[in-house]
C-alpha cells in the first residue's frame, strides 16, 4: 500500500490538519516505460504553500483531492522497460507527499554517483540548493567583493546563498529568527554578521552592518524585512525575489514594499526568479557544490522528522521557524 | 531685477503658496568665465515635488530660502569670457524657478541648432522626452512587436514612450485620467487604446486591451495603477520604475505594490531609473527625436501659463491633471 497525504481543502492562513487527508492507496502495475520508486525523502518547502492556492502562477495549484506535490528523493524499486533508469537508481522529482510514485520518469533525474549523505539531495544539492546557486549568481548578478544581505539566512536557500558569496569574497549578513540560527549563520557558516530580527531592529542592523548600503539583497521573506533591506540599497543594486515566506499565510492582501521607491533614486533592480528554469543547468551546480562541500568551503544541515502521518505539523516549522537545516519529511518505513 | 521662487518652507502634501516666496534680488555682476542666460521658460515637472523633501534621494533636497531647482531654457544674454557659451546662444540647464541665472555653464547645454518650436526642448526634446527614450529603450529593454502599456499617457514623458513604442512597431495601451485625454492619445498620437482611469476599471480595460498580457510597463504613477499592470504582465516582463505621482503629496506611508510577487511567478524585472545618467547621450536621442518630429511621426504638446508669480497655483496642474501636455511657465516678461 501506498500511504499518501491528499489536499482536500484550500488553506485558509495557516494549513489546517483538516486540509488534509492520509490515503491509502493501491500502488497500480507499472506501463510500458513507467518505473516504481519508493520514496525516503520528502522536502518541505515555503513554495508548497503557494501551490495550494487556487491563482495563476508559475505552475498550475494542486487540485483538491490530488496528492499533495512535494520534492522527494526516492529508489528506484520496479521498472517497466525504461531507457534511462534501472533498479536501485537514486533518484529526485517531483514525486509528491506519498511513499511511492509511478512515473514515466519525466522531471525525475538519476542522481549519477552519491558523494553525499543522501538528505543533501533534497537540500543543498537539490532544488533549495539549485535556488541559492542560479539566484545569487544568475539573476542577482553577484560580482566579487559586493555586500549581500540574505534573509532567511539559516534556511536551506539562504544558507546557501550566503555561503556561495562568501566564497565569492563578498560581506555577508544574514538576517535570520532567533539567536541560535543567528549564531549557526556566523559561527558555522562564516557569514560576517546576522540579524535577529525577533530581537533586533533590522534597520539599525543593516545601517551598522552595511554602513556603504546593500548590492545584493536575497529575499526569501517579503514584509517588513524587505522594505528594511529597500531602504538601504546603493547604487546599481540587485533585489532578487525569491520567496515571502512572511506573506504565504496571509488572510489579508500581501504587503507590498512602500520602500520600492528606493528602486528610482539607487537605479535599482528587482527580479523574480523561478529555479525551474534553470533545469537544463542543474547538473554544473550540482558538481561544483558538491566539490565545495567535499572541501569543506560549504556546509550542509538537514533537519529530518520522520512519518507521513505528521506532514502538516513538520510543515508548520517552515512557518514557525522551529526547524534547524533543511526540512526534509522521511516517509519510508 | 530677476524674481525668483524661493523654497521657504517644506511642503506638507499639496504645496501651499506660504511654502513659497516670490523675491527680487540683484542680478549679480558677472565673474571671469560665468555667463548671464535669460530664462524664457521653466520646466515644471513631478520630480519638482520630490526635491522639496528633506530625504537622501538621488540628487540633494532644495534648500530652505533657495531658489527652487527647475529645467529651464532660455538665452545667453551677458558673457564675461566664456569659453563655450556666446551671446544669444539658446541654452537648457537646471537653471531653476527665476528669471535669470548666473552660471558657468555647468549643467548647462546649447540648443545647436533650434529645428523646432522653443518650447518642445523643454518637452519631447527636453528632460522628459530623454527620460522617455532611455527608459523605454535602454531600462524597458524595448523589442519590436511587444505589448508596452504606459501611464500618465497624455503627459509630457508618458506621451513620447508610447509614441517611440508605435514606431518601434509595439502595441500600445495609455493609461490617463479623463475622456479628452484618452481621446488625444488615441486619436492624435495613434496609441492603440487608452484606459480612462477616472471612469473606467483599469484591470478590466487592461484585460481587454492586453489579452496576452504586458511585456513592458512604464510607470510614472505608482499606486493601484502599479498594481494592476503587475497582475496582468507577461513572462520575462520588464517594470520601468520613472515616477511615482499618485504617491508624491501623500501625507502617509508611500502605497507599495500588493502584486509584487507577480515578479516572481512570471521572472518579471522591475527596475528604477534616473534621466540624468544619460547626459552624455542626450544628443543622440535629440537628434534622433527632431528627427521624428520633423518626418510627422511624433507629435508634441506644451501647456504654456505665463508669470513667474503663478508658480505654485500652475505647478498644481501637474497633480490636479488640469493641463494638456507638457506644462511649462513662461517667466520672462
């Protein structure tokens, strides 16, 4: 049987365990061309919360009573005369919150040799990873030595982020919840300073980290922190929109930044970016950040609860803050 | 004598004429190298109303008991051993709200050959057909054949982005307030539709006129006009961030973008600019737009009042909408 966790309600603010149903479903027999993969993983991430939602987007929103979409990282355990995979591959897709997929292998890429505990996959080395890379350095246009500024910065794309940039020579400060993240982000990660921004003023932070402004600002939380971050760009600066994790669960309209302005008077840059896009590139991330982790110039942490049954209290944590790495979902018994 | 427009007190929403001192002072005698020009006309634009604010913006706030800054064209009418600057020459600069000025020609550009009606170098030839043409070509990153929507699309820089996407071969929708308006830019400045946002709901007039949705948007008013373009672009949209007028008297927060993470889902660019970072071309799109002009394909329009003492009372039409085309004060007398 194949344990699976369904939307069967809109969320409403945050996700309700009502808005969810645990199935157990058949796993059917495999087609022509298809493979069988039992999924270990599920990655939890802030943009499920947006495919929930009934609204045009990048991508269609998942509809109700359809399992819910999720990363994942899986084996392949059965196959039905498929070219490119064979049993035992390891593999990353799109696989959804269940214990089993069936697929034909489309948007599933074989992980070609492990050099890295596996949950890495799904963080720094799958699509939370493959953000940070193409983010900073593609669309935020990062260049040796600038100041970058990331929020989130304890989180699975912000960590990564800000370690990419310091070792691009860059300053970098975090801006992240609590002071235990805060101190992981420079004691551990190198960041040059962290803002917690539950217990400091973000402004008076970024004015004393900052003192020649922001070049680069990775947002991954929208709100307030992002007009704080507007407020203090220079010249030429690149805003990279990545998330707002502070706005997902909002009842009420979005907050849009009031410091956009600030855009005009800095010849600013604000640009939204999409990791899909980036698909046909992921392998030349991959390599080279493995390689930096294998050297010990990057650090990866996974935060890994365990249960299907427990999907949506371990997606709270995305919301709550109360998570510490990745969060990563293992679904396999 | 030469009366001036002093800034005496900083505007508090709408500015009122006790924010304003109408002063004669002395023409001062003239240093080795300085020149005495003759201001026929003053410039009244909406950046106007952000310099009288006390903020770090991208140029230094007016002082309090200074001349107002303004664009200005008039003629050399004095010279004490200028270089580049002779009697009666036709001169544009930053000359501000006053009959005379004293310079050294800093700032200050010859008109080198006047091809067309004086009052259009302060207009489509001027700051705000330079601010058109960099930002639709260079910011907006303009492609023939796009779907370009602008606002305040009947006024002075607004008109002259729609008319060079028409040649650029885009479509063109405007965006003004009033049925005159609308009328204009349809009918005599061949945009293929306009919205009247005072009668009309922007949204539905957008999803009418743009049923693929928008490439480029230049913005000159911010606010919900923003925020609609923002629900409505298109992949890979670039956002021209030239001026935010519906904001500019509020006496509260700046309105911020609600849809911003439209950026996001469609990797959408929004991008800030300033005219002046284009001075060294400004010839070129001179030249470029006499050109136009000459050949019929672009039009202009100046709103001429006259008198130096109804400065502030004019300068309302710009927020008020009560004037047809480029707005512009006559000072000489």
């Amino acid at each position: 049987m194949n344990k699976q966790i369904l939307l069967v309600e809109r969320p409403v603010g945050l996700p309700k365990d009502s808005d969810w149903k645990l199935n157990n479903a058949e796993i059917p027999e495999l087609q022509d061309g298809e493979i069988l993969v039992e999924q270990d993983y599920i990655s939890l991430d802030p943009a499920m919360r947006g495919w929930t939602k009934d609204v045009r987007s990048y991508i269609p929103p998942v509809g109700l009573g359809e399992v819910m979409r999720a990363g994942t990282l899986g084996r392949v355990v059965k196959v039905n005369n498929h070219p490119n995979f064979k049993l035992g591959d390891v593999v990353t897709g799109i696989g959804g919150v269940q214990q089993y997929s069936v697929t034909n292998g489309k948007g599933y890429q074989k992980v070609e040799s492990v050099q890295r505990p596996l949950t890495e996959y799904l963080g720094t080395l799958g699509m939370p990873g493959m953000t940070a890379y193409f983010g900073i350095l593609e669309v935020g246009e990062l260049k040796d030595g600038e100041v970058v500024v990331v929020s989130g910065a304890a989180g699975a794309v912000g960590s990564v982020v800000g370690q990419i940039a310091k070792i691009k020579g860059c300053t970098v400060v975090g801006i992240a919840g609590g002071k235990d993240k805060c101190d992981y982000v420079v004691n551990e990660l190198g960041f040059d300073a962290c803002i917690d921004y539950k217990n400091e003023n973000v402004n008076a932070g970024l004015k004393q980290h900052c003192p020649k402004g922001i070049d680069v600002y990775f947002d991954n939380v929208g709100g307030e922190i992002l007009d704080a971050a507007l407020g203090r760009i220079r010249m030429h600066a690149r805003i990279v929109i990545c998330g707002a994790i502070s706005q997902y669960n909002s009842e009420t309209t979005v907050k849009g930044p009031s410091n956009y302005l600030s855009l005009l008077v800095n010849r600013g840059t604000m640009r939204g970016m999409v990791v899909f896009d980036y698909a046909a590139r992921y392998n030349e991330a991959r390599l080279q950040m493995e390689k930096w982790l294998n050297e010990g110039k990057m650090k990866s942490k996974e935060d890994v609860y365990e249960g299907i049954e427990n999907f949506n209290e371990t997606l709270h944590r995305l919301f709550n803050g109360q998570k510490n790495g990745k969060l990563i979902l293992k679904v396999s018994e």
